[in-house]
C-alpha cells in the first residue's frame, strides 16, 4: 500500500495545527509548527481563504493524517461510523481511537502514532495473550495489550513506560511496570485528543 514517507512536519504545517507526528520532538521549541506556521512550500506566507469545501476537506485530512491512515481506509471508516446509531463523527472518531497502534500509544509505550504503528507491525504487542501485529486491529472493551515477553527487555519499552509527555485517558488503564493497558471502556470525545471538528468531516462526505 502506497504510504506518505516525506518529512512529517510538513503535514502539521499543511494542516496548521501539531498532529504530534515526530514524538517528543513536538514538545519542544523546535517544532516546526512553533517557528514556521504557515503552510510549507513557495506560496506557503500567501494569504488565502478557504471556501466552506475547503474547510471541511482540511478537517478530513487532519483526522487523516493524525491516525496514518490513507484515503480508502478511512473512507471505510466513515462508511461504518455512518451505518451505526448516535452522532456519524463521534463514532467516527471512536473507531479510530479503537486502533490498536492509536492505544499503544496512547498508552505511552510509543512516542508517536508512527512509531506505535512500526512497533505494532514488527510483532512486540499482544492482545489478550496473542500476538496481533495489524495496527489496524480493533480493540474491545476488556481487552489486555500488553508488550510480548520477548520485546520486554528493549531498552525503547523501558524508556517510554518510565518517561512520557502524555496524560493516560481515562478509558484505559495502565500498569507502566507491566508493560500493560486495559481497555476499561470505550473513550467519549473529550478523552480524544484529535485536533479536528468531527461534525464539519461528516458535511464534507454528505456532499461527494
């Protein structure tokens, strides 16, 4: 599957807001959307206004690109979130945080959804005592992610469970030493940290 590999601080900026893509990095004053923000590229200082398209299709692509997601899949997404009962953008948004690389790092085993996502692929997690290495894998209330006990000694899972930039949500819980998080619940959207209006990604659908 094709897949953004350029300089990810250049979607923050595209975006105008930090997406939190380079972990600790975007903590600090080096932060590219700290210094330079306005959009990247030649024209990037001009001033432009956005039509009401416009704005809804940047509220898309920040939800996007916050979860590395790419278009399809995210418009799978938002076909589900569509078909259930209650408000389309919550369950939006809560299908996304569900993704297992989104909980590990929310979790604070990884530094960013990108590293939580290679983290995943490369098989160091499990789930309910299997090992599931689908970033895209579903969790479910009770479910058990934990670190597999042969990636337990890596000094990178030691690290990020002793130090992180990050509050835990209240919808999981966490033993840092363990290297574990439960799913208590599922989230509500105050514990969603995504910068975007979920409502504005809906009238963006309803009218393509």
């Amino acid at each position: 599957m094709a897949r953004y590999t350029g300089p990810v601080c250049r979607l923050c900026r595209r975006e105008g807001v930090k997406l939190y893509l380079k972990g600790e990095k975007c903590f600090t004053d080096k932060c590219p959307v700290s210094r330079r923000a306005y959009p990247p590229g030649q024209h990037g200082q001009g001033r432009r206004k956005l039509s009401e398209y416009g704005v809804q299709l940047r509220e898309k692509q920040k939800a996007r690109r916050t979860y590395g997601i790419m278009e399809g899949q995210f418009a799978r997404y938002f076909g589900k979130a569509s078909k259930q009962t209650g408000v389309t953008g919550q369950a939006l948004l809560e299908s996304l945080e569900r993704r297992l690389d989104n909980v590990v790092y929310r979790m604070g085993l990884a530094s960013s959804r990108p590293e939580a996502r290679q983290l995943v692929r490369h098989g160091h997690f499990q789930v309910n005592g299997r090992r599931v290495d689908i970033p895209s894998y579903s969790v479910k209330t009770g479910d058990v992610v934990e670190v597999r006990e042969a990636s337990r000694q890596k000094t990178r899972f030691k690290e990020m469970a002793q130090s992180t930039s990050r509050g835990i949500p209240a919808w999981l819980e966490v033993d840092a030493e363990a290297l574990r998080g439960t799913v208590v619940r599922m989230p509500n959207r105050e514990e969603i940290d995504a910068p975007v209006q979920e409502q504005l990604i809906v009238e963006w659908y309803s009218r393509v």
